[in-house]
C-alpha cells in the first residue's frame, strides 16, 4: 500500500498486476487476487494510521508551518450524480474556487517532515482544527500560517499554550507590530506549498476513482507515509542563535 504511492503508476490495480504479482512474487507466496486485495485494504487502516502516528511522523523544532488542502472526489459538474461520499463529502472553496470532497490540514517543519495531519468535510474552517488539542499537541514555538488562519481568539488560545501563531497582517489591524524574523519566515511559508504539491503530484493523494470511503481513507493513509519516507523533502535553511537575553512578555 506504501511501495504504490512512490512506483511511479497511477492505477492501483496496474502496480499490483505487474509490479506486485510478477517481479516482487517471491517476496509474498501467499498473495490473493486484486479483487481480494482490495476487499483485505481497510482491514489496515488502523494499524497503518498508527504506524504514521508513532514511528514516520517529524518532531517540533519550534518552527512549524500549517495549511489545508483541499481533496476533490469529483468535478463540480458531477457534485449533483455523486454516490460514493453522498453525506461525506462537502461543498467547500479554495484559493482555486469551489470544490467537493474533503480538506487534508497538515502541520510540517521547516525539513518538510509532517508533524501531524487530519481530514475534515470540505466545508469545514481551516481554523477549526487548531482548536482540537490533539492536533497541536506536540507543537511549540512558532506556527506560521496565511490569512486563512487569522482570529484574535485562536492566537490568545494557542499563545496560552505556548504557540506563536505567525500570519500576514490585513490593513483594518491597526497597531500590529511583526519582527523581522517572522516576516521572512511567512515568506518561507511555500514550504508547506511544496509538501502538498508533492503528495498530489507524486504520492497521488488527490483521486477521483475511490469506489468506497475505506479505500479513500487507505489511499491518504498510504500517500502520507510513503511522502514521510521520502529520502528527500523539501526543506529551508533555518541558523540559530543562542543568546542570554532575557524575553519579558
């Protein structure tokens, strides 16, 4: 389910047929059939959710960067006939316009490992799952984010908990003041761009031929580790300093 997402195929059931069955044989003597594969895929679901979660995730280094996807399942033209996630999926709006399906929040370092990710309806705010404590568990220092993640009451939140969050600032905020650090870590903020760039380009996170909600789930689940084990990510040159300052708040 791993090995799929970074073999260059784009159809499940080619790599399987050819990659799995034939050269990559002696390595499974007891393989079944594609149609039995597919009926075996959600059966690891859970234990490869928890493998990404306990060993692939990255660690906090105290700069981290958060933004969402969106995950179509079909053309808008399309929205109307849709049975696979009929009551699943939903209308929601991107930088690129409307879609349907899911929206994918990731939260990454500046070495591109992912700390953490989750999957919500597309209609959902892409504030909202930075309140779930689960989801910025693990993260401290700063959090930076584009305008999408402005709210005075989710920083007075995560600032309470001892995380910066980091975004541009819109004309009506009158007196906000930024260092000049975090104005050149927003404009390092593509980084977490390129992650989702390379999930879909390459790790083909975003499909439209799901035929059920398990078989979506087991696609992302795969498509996340096989980015997360990725010999190379992209990652931006971060120096620190240690100083003997003392930060009064």
């Amino acid at each position: 389910m791993i090995l799929f997402h970074d073999s260059g195929y784009r159809c499940f059931q080619h790599f399987y047929l050819e990659k799995v069955c034939k050269p990559l044989r002696h390595l499974f003597p007891k393989i079944v059939s594609y149609n039995r594969i597919v009926e075996l895929e959600r059966e690891v679901v859970i234990p490869l959710a928890l493998f990404i979660k306990k060993v692939l995730l990255g660690k906090c280094t105290g700069i981290s960067f958060v933004d969402s996807t969106p995950l179509r399942v079909c053309k808008n033209q399309r929205i109307h006939i849709h049975k696979v996630f009929k009551g699943i999926a939903q209308r929601g709006k991107c930088s690129m316009g409307w879609f349907f399906g899911f929206k994918l929040h990731l939260i990454c370092n500046e070495k591109g490992e992912l700390l953490n990710f989750m999957i919500t309806p597309g209609d959902v705010d892409d504030r909202k799952p930075l309140e779930y404590k689960a989801f910025v568990d693990f993260i401290y220092g700063k959090l930076v984010g584009d305008k999408g993640y402005i709210s005075k009451n989710l920083f007075q939140r995560l600032f309470v908990d001892g995380i910066q969050l980091i975004t541009k600032l819109k004309s009506n905020m009158k007196g906000a003041l930024m260092s000049v650090s975090d104005r050149l870590l927003l404009r390092k903020r593509a980084i977490i761009e390129t992650v989702n760039d390379e999930l879909k380009n390459i790790a083909q996170v975003e499909h439209s031929r799901h035929r059920c909600f398990d078989n979506f789930i087991v696609n992302l689940l795969g498509a996340i580790a096989a980015y997360c084990l990725f010999p190379k990510k992209p990652c931006i040159n971060v120096q620190r300093t240690i100083d003997t300052q003392l930060a009064m708040f």
